[in-house]
C-alpha cells in the first residue's frame, strides 16, 4: 500500500523557522536517498497524521510529490511531541522499487498466552525486528501467535515466520519475549526473618537432642546477662532521644 503526500521546499533552516511552520500547521522534513541530493521540505502536518493513521507507521511507502517530481519514499526519523501530539521533524528516504531496503518493523503478538491464564506475565524483550525487502515487500508490522505459550516458554527471532519476500536480519537467538512467573513480594521478608530465627530455632534443636558442647551453657548465660545489660543502656538511651527535639531535538 502507498499514500500520496505534497511537500514543499523548505528555504528557511533552523529553530526559528520550523517553529513558525509548525505553528501553521506544517512539519519540517528532509527527503533524501537513491537519486535524489538532501532537501530540505515541508509537508501537512494534518495530512502526515492520516496517512499514518490509515496505513500504519513508519514502514508505509509514501508517493512524495514535489516541484513537479515524485519520489517512492519510505518514512525514517520520525521526531514526535507525545506531550502535544505533534509532529517535530520527519525523514523521508527516497526508494527504488527495485531495490531492496533494511528497515524495522514493529513486533505485534496476538492471542492470550495459557501461561498468562496460569498467572504467568509476559516478558518484553524485543519491540521489532531489522528487516530486507523490497518496498512493496514491506510489512506494516510482524504478527505472531503467543497462544500455545506456557509459563517457562520463550520466542527468540528464530522462532518467527517472515512475510513472504521479507528476510529477518536480526541475530535469531535474540530473544523476543518470555512468559514468567511474577516476583514474589514477601521473599525478602521472609528471607530476612528466617535469617532471625535460624540460628535460635538450631540452637534449641541441638539442646533437646542433648548435643550441646560443653560451656556452651555458661558461654550462652554469660552473652544473655550482657545482653540483658545492654538492653539496660540501650532503654536509657532511647530515652533520652525521645526527649530531642524534632527536626523538621529540534530541528
């Protein structure tokens, strides 16, 4: 599928002058590539919107018409105002038909996941992918099928079927995504509280079973005394701290 978009040449460079196209309605581009020298241009910002919206993303074939010229072009460095919902700066790499080309193409998976429905969540690796094709070969975006994945199963780039005409470039071992199990929240408190309680609970083992060395009752007496002492001190200190006062891109 291909759009059709005006452009007009843009004579005027730097900040100053995009800000004033922008602010009527015009967004500042560059086209350039196979058979054309870089020129700066500027095309509707409302029309940029419905060719994107209506055809998908960066990877729509664009016919280019300017001066009396068209160019089979495809959309590369696309600068976004998210806060705004604008267009800042936008390239257009200027194709043959008969050339193939590398671009990225957008990962979509489809179906829900049984490890998902086990309580497993999914686990983002890869958002696209590097591709080769023609430009009437180029997908809008890759779909695969998570359905049959379970908690413990993984997709690398490998595991993918390519369109027909379309070669993947990225490595196949790269992982795409996985299905997990979640995090347990309490793990550190309850690493943190047998961690407490190990040596104590071992120590009584020991002593039920008859097995402590000797002078390991007046070494614990002696160490339960001083800790007695200690919790002394450290009562009268925490008494006298509660009597503290308080602190308070352009282009």
């Amino acid at each position: 599928m291909e759009a059709i978009l005006h452009a007009e040449p843009r004579n005027e460079k730097g900040k100053g002058p995009a800000r004033r196209l922008r602010a009527s309605g015009r967004v500042p581009a560059t086209l350039y590539g196979a058979g054309v020298d870089a020129t700066s241009i500027h095309v509707s910002a409302l029309d940029l919107l419905h060719v994107f919206h209506a055809m998908g993303q960066a990877s729509v074939l664009v016919d280019l018409k300017l001066d009396g010229q068209e160019y089979l072009t495809i959309a590369r460095e696309i600068q976004r105002d998210l806060i705004h919902n604008r267009f800042i700066h936008i390239d257009f790499m200027a194709v043959r038909r008969d050339e193939k080309i590398t671009v990225n193409i957008e990962l979509h998976e489809i179906g829900d996941s049984v490890g998902v429905h086990a309580g497993g969540v999914i686990e983002h690796h890869l958002r696209e992918v590097e591709v080769e094709s023609l430009p009437a070969d180029v997908p809008q975006r890759i779909e695969f099928d998570i359905t049959s994945l379970k908690i413990g199963d993984s997709l690398r780039v490998g595991d993918l079927t390519p369109p027909e005409g379309v070669e993947f470039l990225t490595d196949p071992d790269t992982m795409v995504l996985a299905v997990v199990e979640p995090a347990m929240m309490d793990t550190e408190l309850d690493l943190a509280v047998a961690g407490e309680e190990a040596p104590e609970a071992a120590l009584e083992e020991a002593a039920a079973e008859g097995e402590v060395p000797e002078g390991e009752e007046g070494e614990e007496g002696e160490a339960a005394e001083g800790e007695d002492a200690e919790s002394t001190g450290s009562g009268e200190g925490a008494e006298g701290e509660s009597k503290a006062p308080e602190g308070d891109g352009e282009s």
